[in-house]
C-alpha cells in the first residue's frame, strides 16, 4: 500500500533553490521523513503557478531532492515551462492539474528528503510549487535523475544547456555504473517579444549515446497580443520513456526554438539514467 505526501511553498527570485516546507493547513512541517519500512519513490507528482506582474517575463521551473534519505544522492527534475507577452490593463487566469511521473527513488527508511523548488529564467513573480511522493514498500533499482538548462539563442540555432539553476555544469557527465537512459523529460518556457510570433520547441541529446543523436519535440509558444491584450501559456514537462545505451562520454543536450523567433525561450532537460 502506497503512502502519499505532499509539500508545497512559494519561490520569491529567480535562479535560486528555495526548501518546499509547508502543507496547506498544517503549516510547516519541513522536511518529508521516509515512512518505516519503505524503500522507494514509484511517482512524484508536481503542480506550480507562476503569476507574471511584468511584461516579458518567464522561464521553467524545477524541484530538486536532497538530503540523507535518498540513498543515490540528490536528484533534479524540470517539471513546467511559463511564458508570457504583457501590455496594457489586461490579465488572464491559467489552472493546472498535476503532472505525474513514474521514478524509481531509492530511498532509506526514518531518513530526511528536502524538497526544493526554483524558477529558472526572468524573475516572474512569486511561483508557488507543490510536490507530491508517493511512498512504497518495494525496492528500487540504481537510478539517477539530472537536469540541465538554458536559455535559446537565434531562430533555429541549438543551444547546449549547460546550467543548473544557479551553477554552470555543462555537459552531462555519466557516472561509471551507468550504462542507459530509462526516460527523457524535457519542457520550454518561452518570453515572446512581439506580436504574431511563436513556433515550437526542441531538445537533441548529442555525444554519449550509442544509438546517436536523439530529438525530442517539447513544447510551443504563440503572441498576437496588442496594445491592449496579454497572451501567455504555462506547459509541463512531459516524461518519454526510453531505452538508450551510453557509450560512457559526456552528453550534450540542446534546446532549438522553431518558427517565428519568439524572444528568448528557456529549455528545460532532464534524464533518468541507470546500470
């Protein structure tokens, strides 16, 4: 029988890890403490929102996991995108239902589990986030979860994504004991600039990978704003699961904006990799 738990807190700036320490009404309660008995994390399940009070503003959101609970160390995961064109009086309101992926956590029973938000890109106010874990009893096999990010330079242009929130890392380094890629998530957040501009995004994962280049299609931004409209648009990341052998080299990931050039979209990329 699954255990489920929840933290949630707002992020006041951008690029900084902010520690996720409240639930609703019971106020803060901190850090999760791992349920007796249990040994892994089969879902987590997050939601955000990100309100924009200024034109042009947005990026991705990410959670990190840290703390001596989690028996193969801190793991990252980008897990939405938001971007918005603003002007003159006009709002909008979005709702969003949680995402939910299937992990595989290792985890040691009684130990601590921080959750960590941050928003990476242009400062868009005071996103709260909300992380749900989904406890089990069974046995979890080695897994790593990494993440990179970046904003895209010009209209079809790849960017590597060398950054993770607040430190430049560039490459994915793989350790020794892993040998594949069990799943790709991968999201956009996107700031459009002007009127009738928009496209889609990608992200190719280069080096590394037996099989070769992989690309992945993650997300779209569209304006035809005026003078007296607002357009924007959050997405999540979406979770494809895979089966890529690693040659044991670096990988480099990229993201690509496609269409009309839209600003300065941001891309989000995280890998689940294992023996």
């Amino acid at each position: 029988m699954a255990i489920y738990e929840t933290r949630e807190g707002p992020m006041a700036a951008a690029n900084v890890w902010v520690a996720l320490t409240q639930c609703g009404s019971q106020g803060a309660l901190n850090a999760f403490s791992v349920p007796a008995r249990h040994n892994s994390i089969k879902e987590l399940w997050f939601t955000f929102t990100e309100p924009v009070p200024a034109d042009s503003a947005g990026g991705i959101v990410c959670v990190k996991l840290s703390g001596g609970g989690l028996r193969y160390g801190e793991q990252y995961f980008v897990i939405g995108g938001q971007g918005r064109e603003e002007t003159g009086n006009s709002g909008a309101a979005d709702g969003m239902v949680p995402v939910k992926f299937k992990v595989n956590i290792a985890v040691i029973s009684g130990g601590e589990i921080w959750a960590y938000g941050a928003q990476y890109g242009t400062d868009s106010g005071t996103p709260e986030v909300a992380v749900t874990a989904v406890w089990s009893k069974e046995s979890a096999p080695e897994r790593y979860y990494v993440a990179r990010m970046l904003a895209a330079g010009a209209l079809d242009t790849d960017t590597l994504l060398t950054t993770l929130v607040d430190t430049v890392l560039g490459a994915i380094a793989i350790s020794p004991s892993c040998h594949k890629i069990y799943s790709v998530f991968g999201v956009q957040g996107g700031i459009t600039l002007a009127t009738a501009t928009g496209g889609t995004g990608m992200i190719r994962l280069r080096n590394g990978i037996k099989e070769g280049e992989q690309s992945f299609c993650v997300g779209a931004q569209a304006s035809l704003s005026t003078t007296t409209g607002v357009s924007g648009g959050y997405s999540f990341a979406k979770q494809t699961m895979c089966d890529l052998n690693l040659t044991g080299g670096p990988i480099s990931p990229y993201g690509c904006q496609s269409g009309v050039d839209w600003g300065t979209p941001v891309f989000g990329v995280g890998l689940e990799l294992g023996p």
